[in-house]
C-alpha cells in the first residue's frame, strides 16, 4: 500500500493526535520510526519519539503537551 508524502503538516497532525495516545501501531511506526531528510521533520520525529517512548510504552502525555504541541505548531509554520 502506498502513503502519501509525510509533509510537515501531515507530521504536525500526527503529533496532535498521538498525544491523547490515539495512534495505532502502524502509524507510530509510519511516522516515529522512519527517518527523514528534512532537518525540521527530523528534529520534530526525534523529539516525538524521545519524549512519548517507544510504541509500547506510549499513552497521553499530559506533561509533555504543550512542548509537543509547540513542536506541531512549528511544523505549520505558526
């Protein structure tokens, strides 16, 4: 199956939406586990990925919602 190009936006839109811990096992693995050549993309993942863990320790991240959602606003351009 292919996906679409993730996008800055698309990335933003997963960050926003994994941090209620809604994300499904092939979606953390779509977007957190790849790597990406974009530095903005890169840092945002990197940071996505060090702060919710690993896909099996991953649920709401109350303490850390605001420093993502940070990350996703400027992934908009916000």
């Amino acid at each position: 199956m292919a996906h679409e190009r993730i996008t800055p936006k698309l990335l933003a839109s997963f960050i926003e939406y994994a941090i209620d811990g809604k994300v499904t096992h092939m979606e953390w693995e779509r977007f957190v586990l790849q790597h990406y050549d974009d530095p903005s993309l890169e840092k945002a993942r990197s940071e996505c990925a060090r702060v919710m863990g690993g896909y099996a320790e991953h649920k709401s991240v109350t303490e850390n919602r605001e420093y993502l959602l940070k990350l996703s606003k400027e992934l908009r351009g916000e």
